[in-house]
C-alpha cells in the first residue's frame, strides 16, 4: 500500500523490516512539519502503523498516475529474516509461550526457539503469530513483481542517500532516527548452511526480482 504526499507528489511503498517505522516517521514530519507521538484511542496505543498501514501489493491501486516520484527501500531477505529474528522474537518476544496458541506447540512451535528452529519451522511460526507472519512476508508481496515500477529502489546502505533525495524534493531538514532495531547483534553469518539455503529456495522470487546490491 502506497503511502502519498500530494504536496510533494512523492509515494513510499513499505516494506515491514526495512526501515519502515524510522520512513515512516519521517514521511509523516514531511507531511505535517511535526513529529509523530504516539497516543491513546480507545484504551489502545495508536502507533505510527496505525496511521501509515503496510498492506499486500495492489496493481489496481492508482499510484497517481506519472506524477509522483516513487520509491521503497529493499533488504536482502536473509538479512532481512535475521532482523526478523532479533527483533521481533529475541527483543518484543512475540515467541514467547504466553503468545503461543497450544495447538501450534504441540504442532512443534517451540517457545523462544533458536535461530535455527525458527527457520526451520517458520511456516509454523506464522500460522501461530500474525506478527511474525507479516514482518517475514516477501519483497514481491508488499512491492510486486515488477521493479520498473518505482523510480528509486534503495538498499539499507543507501538510507543516507534517501533522505538527501527527500530534502532536494521538499526542502525540508530531515532526520532519519532507526526504530525496532533492537535486539541482540546477530548477522547472517550466525545462520547455519541448512537454514541459509531454506531462506533463499523460500526468497527465490525476491532474489530473481529485486537487486539487493
């Protein structure tokens, strides 16, 4: 799902992963010269996600036609899953047995699982967590099959280079602050053959689409 400032004509598609909450941030100081804060509606916190969604690719949904620059950021999926990892099981611990329905562990959804079991079983930990499910999604489902359709692809290494492309466009002073980072440092050297090769049969389609230089 785009996300459109008319005042720039600029359109960011997100990508859960990939920078997204930190682009987020700043595409809502963009567009109302202040930051965002998170806040309470309905006894439940109302964060940045809940005002920028992040849904499946539309190739009927109007990108406004030629007159918007359009850009999203691409991770190399086995990094990206590591990030996945680190983040979302060993820091929020959405893994954790409280957050476990019983029928997916004695399915063999172990509780806090390693980074091994968690490959090794990923198709299982998604069906038991919405969460993990949609931060693991691939590139294509968020962006499609086709990279020709935005005008600027950006690595993770070349977030420098998109918020000076966003300050040229809107003559603004933007920051660029790393959000759900957290977590132990892991890389993908911490994955062992087996698991790297799961990954990439199971990115295939990302890895044959996207150029993750």
């Amino acid at each position: 799902m785009p996300h459109f400032s008319p005042k720039w004509k600029i359109s960011y598609t997100s990508v859960p992963k990939n920078a997204c909450t930190s682009i987020k941030n700043m595409f809502y100081y963009m567009e109302n010269k202040e930051n965002f804060v998170n806040s309470v509606r309905n006894g439940s916190v109302f964060h940045i996600h809940n005002f920028y969604g992040c849904r499946a690719f539309n190739p009927n949904e109007p990108l406004n036609a030629q007159s918007y620059w359009k850009f999203a950021v691409v991770r190399d999926p086995l990094q990206r899953l590591v990030s996945c990892y680190r983040n979302r099981v060993l820091h929020h611990h959405e893994l954790d047995e409280k957050f476990i329905a019983a029928n997916f562990v004695k399915e063999g959804a172990l509780p806090k699982p390693s980074l091994e079991v968690f490959v090794e079983r990923l198709e299982l930990y998604c069906r038991a967590s919405v969460s993990i499910a949609h931060h693991t999604k691939p590139h294509v489902f968020f962006l499609g099959s086709d990279p020709h359709r935005y005008d600027r692809l950006f690595s993770m290494g070349e977030l420098p280079l998109l918020v000076t492309e966003l300050q040229e466009r809107t003559e603004l002073d933007l920051h660029l602050k790393l959000e759900q980072n957290l977590g132990p440092k892991m890389s993908v050297a911490d994955l062992s053959p087996n698991a790297a090769d799961k990954l990439r049969a199971l990115y295939r389609k990302d890895y044959d689409i996207f150029d993750f230089r």
